[in-house]
C-alpha cells in the first residue's frame, strides 16, 4: 500500500456499505485495529503481501489505518465476524491498485474472489479511470488465480518489496482495462 500521490485525492467514492451473495464489504474503522492484528500476524499472510510486516500488532495496525489517506479499504465481514480487508489505492489521476487479504481459516472459499469482484466496480465509477492494476509475488500462484477469476490479464514480471521478508520478490503484474472490465460486466448481464 504504496505512499498517495497528491493528484489522486478523492479519485474514488467510499460507499458506505457493498452487499455480495455472502459478504458485507464496509470502511475500515480505527476499531477494527485489533482484529486486523490478529488476523494479519500470520506469515503466510504478511509473507505474501508488499508492506505488512512480521510479526505485526495492534500498533502496526492503527498506524496502518491511520496513514490510509485515499487509499479505499474495506473490511470483509462474514456472519458478523470481520475476515479481511480488500482495497483500492489510487496510483494516478486515471488508475488504481487492487490489493485483498482473507484470514487462513477462510482460505479455499471463494471470499477473495468475491470481495474484490464487489469492490471492483467503485474503481470504474470515476469515468477518469481506465485501469485497475495488481500483482502476485511468484510464490504465491493463489492469489493470480483470483486474479483470473475477476478478468485480469498478467502484464508482465518485476520485483516488489515484501516487508515481511526484507527484500525484493520476483512477482506477476496484472492489469484489468476499463473496456475489458465492462464487456465481461455486459457478458455475464446476458448469460
Ligand atoms: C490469496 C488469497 C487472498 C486467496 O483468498 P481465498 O478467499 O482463499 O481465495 P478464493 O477462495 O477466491 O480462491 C483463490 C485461490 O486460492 C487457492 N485455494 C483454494 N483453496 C485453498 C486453500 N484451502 N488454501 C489455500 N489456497 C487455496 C486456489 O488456488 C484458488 O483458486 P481456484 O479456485 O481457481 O482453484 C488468500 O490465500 C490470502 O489472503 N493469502 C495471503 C495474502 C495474499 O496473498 N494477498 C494477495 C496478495 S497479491
């Protein structure tokens, strides 16, 4: 979750509350710091994403959501109980970045893939933007499946620092247009 870009302030709206079939998707709050610190103490979490350190608390947490600045993030509620967080982090005036963790005991069920698909359309709702881009660190092939599942195309390799790990890690950047984004909306409309 990379430092806001002065340009991008209020590209995206903060919807108060989005509705899947299973999850409620609301802002994240100051109190759901404690929770999130449980949750994201966990190294095949913090191992697997860019800057969650290891181990991680409370304090990690409140500090995190208090630098969010435009950077839409979202908790994922499942049966009352918060799961993850899904997010979108402006990168320019005409782009964002797609970023989502889900607890380990709420992997394999298709919550990140729906999450994110919920939260996805609030990036296209500015006109201004045209893309939404994310990335997987190689070792972690889940994640680019969740990828494929909301329309992304892989765009090429790179490195990107992981905290947790303490150094560069050889990832898959992906990238969803707005045009692919609203033929795949359209597709499934008419299934
Ligand atoms: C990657 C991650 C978000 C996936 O969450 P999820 O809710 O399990 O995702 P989904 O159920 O939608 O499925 C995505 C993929 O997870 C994998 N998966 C399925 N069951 C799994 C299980 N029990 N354990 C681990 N991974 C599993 C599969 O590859 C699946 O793809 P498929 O359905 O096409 O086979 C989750 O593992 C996670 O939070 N990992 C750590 C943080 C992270 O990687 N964030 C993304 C950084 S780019």
């Amino acid at each position: 979750m990379a430092a806001m870009s002065p340009i991008s302030r209020n590209l995206l709206p903060n919807p108060a509350r989005i509705k899947s079939k299973r999850l409620t998707m609301r802002p994240i709050a100051m109190k759901d710091a404690s929770r999130i610190a449980k949750l994201v103490n966990d190294r095949e979490i913090a191992e697997k994403v860019s800057h969650i350190p290891y181990p991680y608390d409370v304090e990690d947490a409140r500090r995190w959501i208090r630098g969010l600045g435009d950077e839409r993030v979202f908790v994922i509620i499942r049966r009352f109980r918060l799961i993850g967080c899904v997010g979108l982090n402006p990168k320019s005036q005409t782009s964002c970045e797609l970023g989502y963790w889900i607890g380990r005991k709420w992997w394999g069920r298709g919550y990140a893939t729906e999450a994110a698909a919920a939260v996805l359309p609030i990036a296209f709702t500015n006109p201004a933007v045209v893309l939404v881009t994310s990335a997987h660190f190689k070792d972690n092939p889940e994640s680019g499946n969740v990828l494929y599942k909301l329309g992304f195309s892989p765009a090429g390799e790179g490195l990107r620092w992981c905290e947790a790990r303490g150094q560069k890690i050889e990832s898959v950047e992906f990238r969803l247009t707005r045009m692919v984004f609203e033929a795949n909306r359209k597709a499934r409309a008419s299934r």
